[in-house]
C-alpha cells in the first residue's frame, strides 16, 4: 500500500488565515496612494511655478525691467511683472505656467503682504476633509525678497 502525501484540508485553512492577517496589516500602508498621488502633484506645480517664475526673470533681466516695483505696470511677453518676477495674480500665472488654468484652480489673496496666490485642485477647495489643506501658494517678489513658491500640504488627507 503506498501512503499518498499532501496536505490536509486544516493545513490549507491554517495558511489562508495567515495570508488574510499579514493583507491586512500590510494592505493600508498599500493603499494610500491617492494622497501620495495628490502630494506629488503639488510638488510638480511648485516646480512648475519656480521654473516658470525663473525664465519670466530672466527675460525680465533681458530686457532691464528685473528693478521695476508693482507700480511700474512692466509687462515681459504680455506678463506682468514685479521686481522681474510674475506678479502675484492668477492672470499673470496663467500666463506664464502653460495649462494652469486647464487643470488648477486659483485665486488671489489680496490682503497678504505680500500678495499671493494659491492654486489647488480644479473643482476643489484648498481645504479636504476635516479642514486639512493642500495648495501651492506664489508669494510676490519684493524689493528685497526673490519671488517665494511653497506647497502648503497639513492634514492627513494631503500627506
């Protein structure tokens, strides 16, 4: 008689239960990939924003309007500009970030010094749930401060 091998139906069981445990522990930190996905985005138009901000610099150098304040009303290909920077509005960012108005929001923040920006989401406020935000803010250039990019991520729904 030959003795078949194998394992036993309570051997299968054992094993199942133990890949459910360990997919359930390891799982979630898997599956948090949409607030990666939304962080990540942020960043790209942070960058996008500086490199813009940069190359409008630049040719605001070119052309020798890189000292001219608010009041100047310089304009760099159609961009205004302040200390050769683009001006703190969505009008000027629009211009100068191909697609920003296509796929960001953006709105004017006025009472700040110095005026900002802040893009977020299309169709999205700056604030997720439970209040937690999530937008990239332009800060104006003054006279003795470079234009300032920053992403403004707290809350878990941004992280």
């Amino acid at each position: 008689m030959s003795k078949q091998k194998g394992f036993t139906l309570i051997e299968l069981v054992v094993v199942i239960v133990i890949l459910g445990i360990l997919a359930v522990t390891a799982a979630p930190k898997f599956l948090n990939l949409q607030n990666d996905a939304r962080n990540a985005s942020l960043q790209g138009l942070k960058g996008a924003i500086q490199g813009a901000a940069s190359i409008v610099y630049g040719k605001a150098a070119i052309d020798g309007v890189e000292s001219a304040d608010a009041d100047a009303g310089k304009k760099v290909e159609g961009i205004d500009v302040v200390y050769g920077y683009p001006k703190a509005t969505s009008a000027a960012l629009g211009l100068a970030v191909n697609g920003l108005s296509e796929d960001w929001s953006c709105k004017n923040i006025t009472d700040s010094t110095p005026p900002s920006v802040q893009c977020t989401f299309k169709g999205k406020t700056a604030f997720f749930e439970s209040g937690d935000s999530c937008y990239v803010q332009y800060e104006q250039a003054t006279s003795s401060a470079a234009a300032i990019t920053k992403v403004i991520a707290s809350g878990a729904s941004c992280k």
